[in-house]
C-alpha cells in the first residue's frame, strides 16, 4: 500500500474498531495523545474515547463511507471522511448521520497514526 492508500485505511480501520468495539484495534492506530473533538466542542482523549465506545457511551451500528480525501505532507497528513453512521450516542436513540470526520495522521515507522479526530455533519 502507499501512504496515500495507508492513509484512507487509517479511517476505515477506525470505523471498523468502533463499529466491533475492538479496543486492541483503537490503540493500535491512534496516537497515544489522540483527541476526538465532538460536534458538541466536547474533547475525548484516547483513554476516554476508547472507554466510551467499549461502555457504549458511542454505539456505532454501521458506516458506509462516501467519500475520503487526503493530503499528505512528508510525515503528516489530513484526511476528511464523509459517511452515512447509524449510531447511538450519550444515551440518545440510535439515528443516521452523514458524519464528516476530520482527521490529523502523523508517520510512525512505516504506519499512519490518528492524533486528532475532529466530527461534523456535511
């Protein structure tokens, strides 16, 4: 795979971590300062994301991703992902959302890590 191809499988195995609760997976490819910047301005750090999503404080039941663009700078990158999420979130009831997530990668001995994550609708 190239780095741009490493890049857009970054975004896909984090919606496949969430979508299994794969907590293993999540560590794996963030960065041990990730944070994730909610639509609502709330900041999760890694440890809380990942405790969210495996206590179901952040259900995600599918992604079907629309569209993936990315721009690689030598060892960092910014990738914006648009998808069509059915989830359920903070203990409201289980909706669809054409979710965009912002993403900062950094270059790690050959992997792209995920360091922010920031989430809107489009």
């Amino acid at each position: 795979m190239n780095d741009f191809e490493k890049t857009k499988n970054s975004y896909c195995l984090m919606y496949d971590a969430m979508l299994n609760k794969d907590s293993k997976l999540l560590a794996e490819i963030l960065c041990d300062n990730f944070v994730l910047v909610h639509m609502t301005g709330m900041n999760q750090s890694k440890k809380e994301f990942i405790s969210s999503v495996l206590n179901g404080t952040l259900n995600y039941f599918s992604a079907k991703h629309q569209n993936i663009e990315v721009n690689i700078h030598n060892s960092t990158a910014e990738l914006t992902g648009q998808s069509i999420v059915n989830a359920a979130v903070f203990g409201g009831g289980r909706h669809t959302w054409k979710l965009q997530l912002d993403l900062d990668l950094i270059k790690k001995d050959g992997e792209w890590l995920i360091y922010r994550a920031k989430a809107s609708v489009y």
